[in-house]
C-alpha cells in the first residue's frame, strides 16, 4: 500500500494527529483505478507503522477528503482514540476549514454566503453536484472578497457544510465559477466530458489553504496552513 514516491510534505505533527500537503491531481485515498497511487499511499509510506494500526474501521487515520484537482491540508488521526474524538469533531462542525479560490469576475457581494441545497446524480461515470431551490441536502458556503486582480476576484471560502463538490457548485451558482473548474461553469450544466489522454487540464484554481481543529486540553484550535501552489501563488499576488 506504500508508496514512496508520493510521500507527502508533513505541514504538523502531534502524537495524535498529522497534517499533510496533498498536491492537485493526486486522488486523496485508494480506489477504482487508484490504488497504490494516492495520498494515502504516500502517508503510509511516512508513516505506515502508525495508520496500518488504525485499520479499515477507521479509515487508516484519513479524516476527510479533497477533490482529486484541489491541492490543500488533509488532516489524519494517528490513534484510534483520536480518530474518534476528531469524527465527532467533524460531525458537530468544530473542524474550521478556509479555502482560497480565484473566480472569473465576482460574487454578488463582497462577503456572503450562499445556502442552496446540494444534491448528488450520476452523469456517465461521474458524480456531481447539483443545487436544487429546494429539497436536496443542507449547505452553507460563506465567502469574503481578499483582493481584486483584473477579471478575476480572489476569495476566502469557509466550507461550513461538506458537500460534494460544495464549493465549486455553489459559487458557480452565484456566477463566479473558480478559474480551470471545468465541470461547474455558470449558467451551464456541469461539463462532465473528460480530456482525452495525455492532456494535461488547467490548474483549478481552489486550494485547501487552512484548517483548525481543536488539540486535547485545550479550547483554542490548532491551525495548519498549507503553502499555495505555483499556480495559486501566480494567481494570489502577496498571499503565497
């Protein structure tokens, strides 16, 4: 299951848990045609003594994921105790994630949030997202503008939910879909046709940037931030 190639760069570590930096197009866990070459598989490579003993009942330690195209910090457990105490974080939304995102033009307003409905369909051999007025899942995706740069608007996203594909749908929605997300454009339906092969896609233009949770002992979250990539860096003048 290792794979030392795909080691990942450690952004913190506790006796408890490990953040990681996992890069854009790299799938974040094992499965259908991906299964030696993930962020787990690099992980485990780190760190393997410890995940192999957490087990399938516990994910290998893996708490949550990201979307195969969007680079960022993924957080794992190291301690079964540990991967139960930050589920439930999880699951009551103390686990504060913020993201950067580079929109062609802008949202309605500079700060915000957007709570359509998400729902999840099967178009060809892809799953997406789709917002809905009504009906569908609950979702909350804040945002707040950080910078102007031509035609295209930077802005710190707070996924309060976590919805599939949350972020991407929900600000193309409000009309200012992330730069190289060639699946959610606004006003269309999602664009599910895949490249041919050997075609390397525009970076998306969505990174993972922090993530706080809360360490054992303390009510203050511990915060992980993960360096923007060249792509993000050349798009986020002085956020690098």
């Amino acid at each position: 299951m290792a794979n030392a190639e795909l080691a990942p760069t450690v952004l913190f570590e506790s006796d408890e848990a490990l953040c990681v930096a996992k890069p854009a197009g790299v799938s974040t866990q094992p499965g259908k045609g991906h299964l030696r070459d993930t962020l787990l598989n690099g992980a485990f490579a780190l760190r393997g003594d410890v995940l192999g003993t957490l087990g399938p009942d516990c994910d290998w330690g893996l708490l949550h994921r990201l979307d195969r195209d969007v680079a960022g910090v993924v957080l794992l457990a190291k301690t079964q105790a540990s991967y139960a105490r930050l589920r439930t974080a999880f699951e009551r939304r103390e686990i504060q994630k913020r993201y950067l995102a580079v929109v062609q033009g802008a949202p309605p307003a500079p700060t915000g949030v957007c709570t359509r409905p998400i729902t999840e369909a099967i178009r060809g051999d892809m799953k997406v997202a789709l917002c809905q007025m009504r009906g569908g899942e609950t979702a909350e995706t804040r945002w707040r503008t950080l910078a102007r740069v031509g035609k295209q608007t930077v802005l710190e996203v707070e996924p309060v939910t976590g919805r599939l594909h949350q972020i991407r749908v929900h600000l193309a929605t409000l009309g200012c879909p992330i730069v190289g997300d060639r699946m959610y454009r606004a006003d269309a339906p999602p664009n599910t046709s895949r490249l041919p092969p050997g075609r390397t896609p525009e970076p998306m233009l969505l990174h993972a940037w922090k993530l706080g949770f809360p360490s054992i002992g303390s009510d203050a979250l511990t915060w992980v931030t993960c360096p923007l990539p060249p792509a993000m860096a050349a798009a986020c003048p002085g956020m690098a």
